[in-house]
C-alpha cells in the first residue's frame, strides 16, 4: 500500500521576495490556510497519510504548523471560542509528519534524493510544496496515478501534466509522450501515455510539446539510483526532471496522465500566480460579517 510522500519545500523562493525573505514560500496564506495545508489536506484525502518534508533554512514555521499547540487549544477553549477551535481540526487529521533538512541547496533532485534512507525499498509519491490543485485542493490526482502505477508493474514512474500556453514552456519539465492513444477521444485528458522523453524549462523552440509537469510524481525507489547519477542541470541544479530522463533513456516506462481539463493548478512560484489563487480562494470564502 503506497502511503507515504514525500513533500520538497526547501527552495528558498527568491521570486517571491521581499515577501519570503523570513517567511517560507510555502506558508503564504492562500485564502485562510496557507500554501502548504492544502497539499498536505490533498494528500490525506487521497489516502496518502505518511507526510515527509524535505525542508531548508528558515522554514521552521512548516512544522510548527503542523504541530499540536496545546497552549492554543486550551487558551480557544477557556475563553468560549470553539468556533475558532474548529478552525485548528487540522491538527488532528490521521497523519504522521516527518521532517528532515537538505543540507546542500543544490536542486529539487537533490531534495528528493534526501528521502532515500526513509522511503527505503517502498514505491512513493512527491508532491511539491509550492502548487494547490483543485478547487480548495480536492484534486484527486494522486489517487488516480497511484491506480495507475498499482496496475502497471513495469512503470518506474507516474507523473502529473498539465497542457500550459507555449510562452509558459520555460518554466516547467516538458513531456514528450510516446503514445497519444486517446486523442481521438477529445484529447489526452484522462488518458495515460508514455513518455519518450522529458526536459527541464526547455527554450521554446525546442520544448517538445507544452505538456508541463504539475507538481506530483509517483516513484519506485529506482528513482534514487538514477538521481545518484544526475548532474547539475538548468540553474546549476540537480534537476528532478534529469533524472527522471536518465531513467526512460536507461528503458524503463514513465507514464504520464494530465490534470482534468476543469481542474486549477496553482503554482505558487511568482506574484502573479499567487495573486490569482489568493483572489480565487478568497472568492471561495463566506461573506465577512457586516461591521454594525
Ligand atoms: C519544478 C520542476 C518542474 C515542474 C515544476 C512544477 O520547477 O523542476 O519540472 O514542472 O516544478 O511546478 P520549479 O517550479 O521549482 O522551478
């Protein structure tokens, strides 16, 4: 039973400056929660209940976010307000939380390399740490790449896509599918494929495609063999994307499955895009009280 992922929130979120500069990308509010509750939330509601971080510097308030604060609860309850107390059910969601600091800052794949000793011999899924999906996270992605990979024995990985306009490219691993057998049914939507290749933030004129990869992945361990291996790519990083290319050069099958056309993905990378989710879940809240 894959239970476990693993959730890289180390990147230091300089597009986000000054606003990071003490503050964890990943605990911008978005909404009333931050950034980091949704994915963990999305990830409990997909049967995934054993929460890894792979953290950096600075990123402190992570955990203490996740922990239970006694003090809090008893302060909320002696002074009548159960309806805030409602607001912290989070704290007792059935989840084991793990942490464990990537003491190099040397890429995303360095960070899921950090997992290795956890993870073990056991299949596992990544979910970055910066990007919501769904409505209020109810994406159900996850659970569905999990099916996919249960079902297919010989795949080594699945990873979610999302069709992104051709100018956004630059900014994400790019698949190239090897099979495209469902266009005929209204497109690639809902369908898997295999992948023949992948890039990290391709140039536009040589990106195969403008299928992006958003933000979750499901491995078998042999992924960390592959990342051992993997030099530093674009930005000087280890690359996730690199290492996920060494493996399909090296034969093995990584599938691919897109994100319902109807379902959002909010990667929380730059003032725009965090702009919007904050404006789209906003909108999602109840009226604010009228001031008498
Ligand atoms: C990372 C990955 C990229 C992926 C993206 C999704 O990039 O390297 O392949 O498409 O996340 O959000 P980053 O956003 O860290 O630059």
């Amino acid at each position: 039973m894959l239970n476990l992922a693993v959730i890289p929130v180390a990147g230091r979120g300089t597009s986000l400056l000054p606003l990071t500069k003490s503050m964890p990308k990943e605990m911008l509010p978005v909404g009333n929660k931050p950034v980091v509750q949704y994915v963990a939330e999305e990830l409990i509601q997909n049967g995934v209940h054993r929460l890894l971080f792979i953290t950096g510097p600075d990123k402190q308030a992570i955990e203490n976010h996740f922990d239970i604060n006694p003090e809090l609860i008893r302060f909320l309850r002696q002074s009548g307000k159960e309806d805030i107390l409602a607001e912290l059910a989070f704290e007792r969601e059935e989840a084991d939380y793990f942490y464990t600091r990537q003491r190099h800052q040397t890429g995303l794949g360095n960070a899921v390399l950090c997992s290795e000793r956890f993870v073990g011999d056991n299949p596992f899924v990544v979910a970055l740490g910066d990007t919501i999906l769904g409505y209020r996270s109810r994406s159900k992605i996850v659970e569905r790449m999990i099916q996919v990979f249960e079902q297919n024995r010989d795949a080594a990985a699945v990873i979610a896509f999302d069709e992104v306009p051709l100018e956004e490219v630059v900014q994400y691993g790019i698949a190239k599918p090897k099979t495209v057998s469902a266009e005929k049914n209204g497109g690639i939507f809902g369908s898997v494929f295999e992948l023949e290749d992948i890039v990290e933030k391709p140039a536009l004129e040589d990106a195969p495609g403008n299928l992006a990869v958003a933000a979750r992945y499901v491995f078998s361990p042999a992924i960390f063999d592959y990342l051992r291996k993997t030099a530093p790519g674009i930005g000087d990083a280890v690359q996730l994307t690199d290492g996920i290319r060494l493996m399909i050069q090296d034969g093995k099958t990584v599938l691919g499955l897109c994100l319902p056309e109807d379902e959002p993905r909010y990667d929380i990378g730059d003032f725009y895009s965090y702009y919007k989710a904050f404006t789209d879940f906003a909108s999602l809240l109840p009226p604010l009280p009228s001031i008498e």
